[in-house]
C-alpha cells in the first residue's frame, strides 16, 4: 500500500526577504507551500512574521537567517527543510548581490620609501620603492562568492535532497514526481554590462551552469532552470535609479517574473533560460555553432569527454582544456 504525499510541497527561497524573492514567497504561498525564507538580513524574521496567510490551511512561512556563501550554512537551511516533511519540491536560487568594489579603480600601490643616509646637505634621503615593493590590494571576490559560487553550492545540496526525497519515495510507494531548482541569473548574462562586470560574469557563469546540467538532470525528474530578468525594482538598486528607469520606461514588473516561475513550475523545461523584460517572456537559445567541428565537440563527443574527464577524475583530478 503506498502512501499518500505530503499535504504541502516545500519550497527554500533564498534572498526571501525582499524583491524578486519576496514575491515569489508570496506567490507560492497562494499555492499552499510550506516556504522557508532564507536572507542574510535578520529584518526578514518581521517580514517573514507580517505576510498574510491566504487561508486558514496556508502554513505560515518560516524565516531562515542564511549567508548562502557559507556552506555549512547553507546545508542547515536544507537540513531544516527537509525535516518538515522529507521533500524540496521547489529550490528558488535567487539571492544576489553586485559589485562590492569598482574594478576599474585597480591602480599600484607602492610601498612606505624607507629613509636613506642624509645627503651632503644634511637632508634626509628616501630611497624610491623597487618594483618588488610595489603591491596591488587583492580583488574583492564576494559578489562571485555570493552570485556563482553559492549557486553551485546550493545546486549540489538540492541535487542531493532531491535525490534521497525520490529514493524514499520510491521505498513508500509513492509515484516519481518533480523537483525545481530555479536560479536568478540576469538579462546581463546575456550581455556586457559595464557599472558590474562582476556580476555580469558571475551571470554569465549561471546561464552556462543551468544549460549545462539541465537536460542530464531532467532524466532524474530534477528540473533545472534559470530566470533573466530586466530591470526589476529590488534592494540591489542605489537610490534614485528605480525611479529614473521608471521615468523613462523601461522598469520591468514583478509579475513578469513570476509569470516566469509560473510557466517553469508548470512545464516539463529543464535547461531553459527565459528573459523576462517589461510584459514578455522570451526563451533564449544558446549561440549556433559556427561549424560541424563545434557543434560534434559540444553535442556528439559525450562519450569522449566522460570517459576521458572520468578517468582523469578517478585519477585525482584534471581541468578542462580551452
């Protein structure tokens, strides 16, 4: 005799407490989702608190304090979600931030001159600084620990807790259902984006993630996908900008985005990127291939790759070539 599934599906919404986040939160709450809020902002504890339940069977969200960029932190957040009733159903990668330092501003910076022998004069000489005393203050890496990194974190734990969820679901009886990951990249992984190269690139690196292992996820009932937004009012904003972009017509609507969620929650898509900009959705194709030769290498050549990337692993481990 199997056993009936849980009553409600469990979804982890990270960066829950505002924007992006915050509306996907009250969206699925409509839908009846167990929602643990995840924010490395306290203040979502209130915001968390204050959200109406859109009915009495609604079970009221549960705020996690997350900094996603640390993964023992992250592994409690799916720990904690997973106890309430041994399934993730839907992973909303969706916290980000942008660039904590302007790149451009790179410049050397040469060491204190130290004080030589005084000169004939009597004055005291300094001897300039050599090229090895020059130095150059390492970049600040949060916004790729937070934006790329944490995302390949958080796709390894729900790939994992998706899998012991099916495995156990499987041992009961139940039938094979689907599990989400849904990560927020951004239209800028898609183009160049100047003010945030950091963010741009750590965009770029989640679009190639989400269409990398999509389609071999999808034969584990384990959906992969990502969303592209425009500009969307959120907390990332400096002040002033929502409203000029408003003023000039190009602010993008919350709905739109969740419009998205709807359609990936909904569908059987798996590896998809879907910009979403003003009211419109557009499902982006990656780039065609400019011969045969790249097309065999990306889409013919599995067998190549894994064997040789297999062994080279089995071995101790070998990088990508290119």
């Amino acid at each position: 005799m199997s056993t009936p599934p849980p009553p409600h599906p469990v979804a982890i919404i990270t960066g829950a407490a505002s924007g992006i986040g915050l509306a996907l939160t009250t969206h699925l709450l409509a839908q009846n989702y167990k929602i643990f809020m995840a924010d490395i902002n306290p203040a979502g504890a209130h915001t968390a608190a204050s959200l109406p339940l859109p009915s009495p069977s609604t079970p009221p969200p549960i705020f996690v304090p997350t900094d996603i960029a640390s993964f023992p932190a992250q592994l409690a957040l799916f720990q904690r979600a997973y106890a309430y009733n041994h399934s993730i159903d839907v992973f909303a990668a969706n916290a980000g931030i942008d660039d904590s330092e302007d790149i451009f501003a790179a410049e050397v910076s040469p060491a204190p001159t130290a004080p030589s022998t005084n000169t004939a004069d009597g004055a005291a000489a300094t001897t300039p600084a050599t090229t090895e005393q020059l130095s150059v203050v390492p970049p600040n890496l949060k916004t790729l620990d937070v934006d790329l990194s944490a995302v390949v974190s958080g796709l390894k734990l729900f790939l994992a807790f998706a899998r012991h969820a099916a495995r156990a679901d499987a041992a009961h009886g139940r039938p094979p259902r689907k599990r989400s990951m849904i990560i927020t990249a951004s239209m800028v992984g898609l183009y160049p984006f100047e003010t945030n190269p950091l963010y741009c690139a750590a965009k770029h690196g989640l679009i190639g993630l989400t269409r990398s292992v999509g389609p071999r996820l999808a034969r584990e009932r384990i959906a992969v996908n990502a969303i592209l937004p425009a500009f969307v009012p959120t907390g990332l904003a400096p002040p002033g900008l929502v409203d000029a972009v408003r003023e000039m017509g190009h602010l993008t609507p919350m709905s739109t985005v969740v419009r998205a969620y709807e359609e990936l929650l909904a569908g059987d898509r798996a590896g998809e990127t879907v910009e979403c900009t003003l009211g419109e959705l557009f499902w982006r194709r990656p780039v065609e291939y400019p011969n045969e030769s790249q097309r065999w290498l990306n889409e013919d050549a599995a067998g190549v790759w894994g064997g040789a990337y297999g062994k080279a692993r089995a071995e101790g481990g070998r990088g990508a070539g290119g």
